[in-house]
C-alpha cells in the first residue's frame, strides 16, 4: 500500500547516550575476562537512535530529552541535529553527565549492554507538558517513547500523546517497572521475547493471573502478549497491538482478533547493536505514512534487518530508498 499524503511527524521521547564498544570473539561470562578485542565509539541510546532511523526515512522528527553539560552531551546533540533532528526540546542538564553505554560484541554480531543513565535520568514528568505544546503535537502525529528514562515520565509522555490524539508507542526496554497504568496509554508496545516474559510475569503477579514460566514456541508469545492486550483487575490493557521483536525471526504481531508472523529477509549480520531501534523507528513511519499495522510491521523488520549489516548503531540504519529496495511488496 503507498503512503497516504496526510502524513505526521514523529516525536521521539527518549534517551540519549555515547556508546562504548568492544568488538571480541565472543561474550565474556560472568567474572570472565575476554581478551583481543578492539574499541570504537558511537553515538547511540535507544532514543537517538530511533529518532535517527525515523530521520533516515525521511520523516519530521522531534526529540524530547535530556544530555550532560559535558563534552559528549555536545557531540550528542550535534549528531542528531546532523540527522535533522529537531534537538530544540533536548535539555542540558548542569552538572550531569551524559549518558553512556557500555557494548560488548562477538563475532556473530550479539550483544551485551550496561547503561549509565546520566542526564537521562533527569528527564522530567513536568518538562513533558510544555515540550509537546512547544512542538504543537496533535493528531496525525507519532509518539515514541523508551524506557530508558524515568517511568513517570514515560507515562506521562504516552498519556499527553494521547490527550493530543496521536498514536503512541511504548518500546518497553528495559521492561522492569512498567505497570498497567503505564501499558495502558500505549497505543503499540514494542518488546523482544525477554521483556514480553517480563512484563507478563509481572502483570501476572500483579493481578493474580497465572502465567507461563518461560515463552518459547509462538503460541506462548500470543499468549502472553494477549494477557497484556485484555482488561484485568488492574486496569485496561495496551490499546492496539504488541509486536514481539525476535531478532533474526522476525516478528510477531498480536492484536485483539488476529496473530501474525512477520519473518524477516536473509542478510549477513555483523552487529545486532540498534536493530530494535532501527525496527522502532521504521515503525513509526509507516504508522505515520498511515500504513496498517501488518504492513508497518513488515517493513520494521526490514529495516531492523538491514541494520545489522553495518557496523555501529547508527551507521546501518536504512534510507527510504534502501528500505523501498529491501521491503517485500
């Protein structure tokens, strides 16, 4: 299906950190120490990055955040307004340091991360409010909002989205905390395979439900997706759909009346850093372009596919013409 003219932009609410990268042979385990590997440094946060994969595809994009007064909080802003990302609601945040992430990488292209929040902790409920009036949100517009930033704000975030009539989207990385007052204002939630686990494990304890002890075959991932689409006790449930991430599988979308696989194309991986953003992001575009779920999804899983055929966060995320190549019709 082509785009519709009546298109909106794309409001990313998120993180924003510096990524430093050890590429190895493969993952230390705990208490191990991996020798021979080699360092680099990317821009990156889950924010950033999804808020450049939706710039890459030629769409408006804002971002509502937070840096350091450091020098990395500089060059962060500086890359993405070199996306053409609007960094006017981007805050500086005197005497904080910028976010920072801590990548280790094997030979396959898997990873291990560990954050330091920095100023992204400090992105504010209250600073929600007047950042979308500044930006004039309404509808037709996208919210995308990460967890990597305090969950009271990312409710609020997804709440005034709401109120304003756009579509809001809830990539629940990492999924520790998020209750059902929170799923509830999302529209879309976005999680891999391990945070769907989690967070229908603590729906399940929160309300009483029994839940499966592991999500394996596709049947228990709709399944588990489903009880966070239902109305229970604790509240009403995520509003549209919950697409499962399931890295070089694909995808599996699960609305209320259907579940869909989404399988991906066959590329060769070398670094699965900002794939889900990349997926995040194209996401939101083709909401945007006013594509229906099944289709969006389809080329989410595209462009996440695409990003891991170059090194670095950023660096393979698509353009519009790479993606139009790439997605199946």
């Amino acid at each position: 299906m082509a785009p519709s003219p009546m298109t909106g932009r794309i409001i990313v609410v998120g993180s924003v950190n510096i990524d430093l990268v050890v590429r190895g042979g493969r993952l230390p385990a705990p208490g191990q120490t991996v020798v021979g590997g080699t360092f680099e440094r990317h821009h990156g946060g889950k924010g950033g990055n999804q808020a450049t994969a939706a710039a890459r595809l030629g769409r408006t994009v804002l971002f509502v955040g937070a840096v350091g007064d450091d020098a990395l909080g500089e060059e962060a802003r500086n890359a993405l307004a070199s996306e053409r990302i609007d960094v006017s609601s981007l805050a500086t945040v005197a005497g904080a340091a910028t976010g920072v992430a801590l990548i280790l990488v094997d030979r396959r292209g898997e990873n291990l991360i560990s954050v330091a929040s920095g100023a992204n902790a400090f992105v504010a409920p209250e600073a929600i409010g007047p950042a979308f009036e500044r930006i004039g949100l309404g509808p037709g517009d996208i919210v995308l909002v990460g967890h990597e930033i305090p969950t009271a704000t990312v409710r609020e975030a997804l709440r005034l989205g709401r109120l304003a009539e756009a579509q809001t989207i809830l990539n629940p990385a990492p999924a520790e905390g998020i209750d059902r007052a929170t799923l509830a204002e999302a529209d879309v939630i976005t999680p891999n395979q391990g945070e769907l686990l989690a967070l229908a494990a603590a729906d399940a304890r929160r309300s009483g439900r029994a839940t499966n002890a592991g999500v394996a075959a596709a049947a228990d991932i709709a399944r588990a997706a489903r009880g966070l689409l239902d109305p229970s006790d604790a509240g009403p449930g995520v509003g549209q759909a919950v697409v499962v991430t399931l890295g070089s599988v694909g995808a599996l979308l699960v609305t209320r009346d259907a579940v869909v696989d989404v399988p991906t194309i066959p590329v060769t991986a070398v670094d699965a850093t900002g794939a889900g953003d990349a997926f995040n992001g194209a996401l939101a575009v083709a909401l945007a372009e006013g594509r229906q779920i099944a289709e969006a999804v389809r080329r989410a899983v595209v462009a996440g596919a695409l990003a891991t055929t170059r090194v670095g966060a950023r660096a393979g995320m698509p353009t519009a013409a790479e993606l139009d190549a790439a997605a199946p019709d």
